[in-house]
C-alpha cells in the first residue's frame, strides 16, 4: 500500500501526473493554490495506491513525494 502527497507549493496543476496514474487515482483538485494553480491531489479512499512512483517520476516539477508502508514481517 502507497501514498503520495503533493506539495501545492511545488504543484503547477500540468496533470502530467494524472495521466500517469494507470489506477485513475489522482485528480486536479478544484481549489487554487496561492501561485494560482489548481494541484494535484491523491483519491484513493480505498487505499489501491502501489507506491509505484510512476507519479513522482513524470512530475517536472518535483512535487510529488510516494510512501510505501512496509510489509509485515519485512525488514
């Protein structure tokens, strides 16, 4: 299981990320930033996000961070 957070700060809105995502979790949000940008931001309320990176990635920006959460029992 994966998550990913995007810093708005960052965030231009390019929806390159959103093309990435072969699971269609990830949207332009409808709220603007204070740079004037609609971000990106995760949707995924049934935790089906891999962790994958694909997102980070594609993002010219860098404004994507991916967390992975550790199997158990994995060292």
């Amino acid at each position: 299981m994966g998550k990913i957070i995007v810093n708005e700060k960052f965030c231009k809105g390019c929806a390159l990320c959103v093309e990435t995502c072969s699971l269609g979790l990830i949207r332009i949000a409808r709220h603007i930033t204070p740079e004037g940008y609609h971000p990106a931001e995760l949707v995924d309320p049934e935790g089906k996000c891999t962790g994958c990176t694909l997102c980070a990635l594609i993002c010219p920006d860098v404004a994507i961070e991916v967390y992975r959460q550790r199997k158990k029992g994995a060292a």
